[in-house]
C-alpha cells in the first residue's frame, strides 16, 4: 500500500483537456472504495453525494496526464470525499459507454487514515460512513457496486489470512519443540 498526502488544500481540478485516453479512445478514470476498520472488527465504506446530490457513489474521475493511476484514484478521493490513506490494490475494472463515450474505471481500496472537515468539493457534496451492506445498498452504479463486492473479498481474504497466520501460530507455540522460541 502506497500513501499519497495533499499538503495543502489544492483546488479541483476540471476540465478533460489532460486527461488520458486509451489509444482505441476510451477514456481512462481512476477511483476508490474508501474504507475504514471499527474497534468492533467491522468495516465501513464512505459514500458521497454525487454533485446533483440524488445518488450515493465512491470517488472517481479523470485519470490525468501528469499522475501515475494510483495518484488520481488518491486524488480524487481527497477532491471529492476529503479523506487520504493508504491505497492498496486494484478492486476491479469496469468498461462501460458513458455520456462522452466509451470509459475505463478501475476502482482501488483506500483504507482511509485521515478525514478533513473542509476539502475541494466540499460545498457541492455530502459525504457518509455506512456499512458495506448498505454501501451496496445505496450505491447502484454497476461498476461502483462490484468494487465494494471485491472490496468485501478483499477484506474477507485478509481475515483469512490472519486467522490462519494465528492458527499456525497457535500451534507451534503449543509444539514442544518450540518452547525455547517462546520464553
């Protein structure tokens, strides 16, 4: 996982002038499922208004010419959620036609560490932390749905993972041989 800070509160950017497009045309936009782990092991997504404020999606936009991927999915979760974190992997990718044209999205896991009270896009959107079930529940846009389903896996890989590290740790802890290790 990478971590991208904004040191300052830079505007948003606007405009497609420089963003990136696949040589066949499609345009190419970056976003993320930000997220955050709760004292009781659970996990809420945040969702935003989109700028009409009468749907609830994840933050995304143009992937632009002087950032790698990575940059404008952080990016844009900063302009338009006013969060930054950690991001980790790529969720999924999802082509679809869109107002302008054929689009490319592909969704990364932001787990956020840091929420600021006054962001870019503040004023033209509202934000909520809601749990993954309602995530799914509130956020209709295909692509967007099945980045918060990959997130769920993700996340369900990643207790896999750490029950079985645990388990393993369990039982070598309890193997005679591995007493010394332990005192």
């Amino acid at each position: 996982m990478s971590t991208t800070t904004f040191s300052h509160q830079p505007p948003a950017r606007v405009g497609r002038h420089h963003q990136r497009y696949a040589t066949d045309g499609v345009r190419l936009v970056a976003g993320c499922v930000p997220y955050r782990d709760l004292p009781d092991k659970s996990v809420e997504v945040l969702l935003i208004s989109n700028r009409k404020k009468n749907m609830w999606i994840i933050p995304k936009g143009g992937w632009e010419k002087d950032e790698s991927e990575q940059q404008a999915a952080a990016r844009e979760a900063y302009e338009e959620a006013g969060v930054e974190g950690k991001l980790g992997e790529c969720l999924c990718n999802y082509e679809f036609e869109g107002k302008s044209g054929r689009q490319l999205h592909r969704y990364f896991a932001l787990k956020v560490d840091k929420e600021f009270d006054d962001w870019p896009e503040s004023n033209d959107r509202t934000r909520k932390w809601v749990t993954i079930d309602k995530a799914l529940e509130h956020c209709k846009r295909q692509g967007m749905h099945e980045a918060i389903c990959a997130l769920t896996g993700l996340i369900q890989q990643q207790d896999t993972t750490a029950l079985s590290t645990s388990a393993t740790a369990l039982v070598d802890s309890q193997n005679p041989e591995n007493l010394h290790t332990l005192q």
